[in-house]
C-alpha cells in the first residue's frame, strides 16, 4: 500500500513545472482556480540569490492576478 501512496506522490511532483519555465498562454491551477497566464517576466538575481518571476494571469471571470515567486517554485 506504501508503494502506491509513494509511486502517486512521485507522479504528481513530476507534474508541475517550474515558475520559471511558464509562459504566456499555459494554463495553471492556483488554490483550486484555473488561470490563464497573459505574460511572464523574469528578474535577475537579488539579495536572496535567486531569480523571481513575476507572473501575470487571468481568472475565469475576468479578474487579473499577479504572482511573484522564486524561479525554481512548482507551479502546477
């Protein structure tokens, strides 16, 4: 039973990308809404030593959300 609960852990870890590898047009899953991303930008590497994407998208009704994460941050 383990196996099965690791194995599907594993599956789902390998599919999400990385915020860095988004770009306009994909769709994302944020806290259960879907998102459609207009654009993306990439800054160069700050105090914290990583690079932050800052990502533009739209909810289903319209609405216009602004992420900024680590590059490396899974996004799914």
């Amino acid at each position: 039973m383990q196996s099965k609960i690791y194995n599907t852990l594993i599956l789902i870890i390998s599919m999400t990308r990385k915020a860095g590898e988004l770009k306009a047009g994909d769709k994302i899953s944020v806290m259960g809404e879907s998102l459609h991303i207009e654009s993306v930008e990439t800054s160069d590497i700050g105090k914290q030593g990583t690079k932050k994407v800052r990502i533009s998208a739209l909810k289903p009704n319209g609405e216009r959300v602004v992420i900024i994460r680590p590059w490396d941050y899974p996004m799914g």
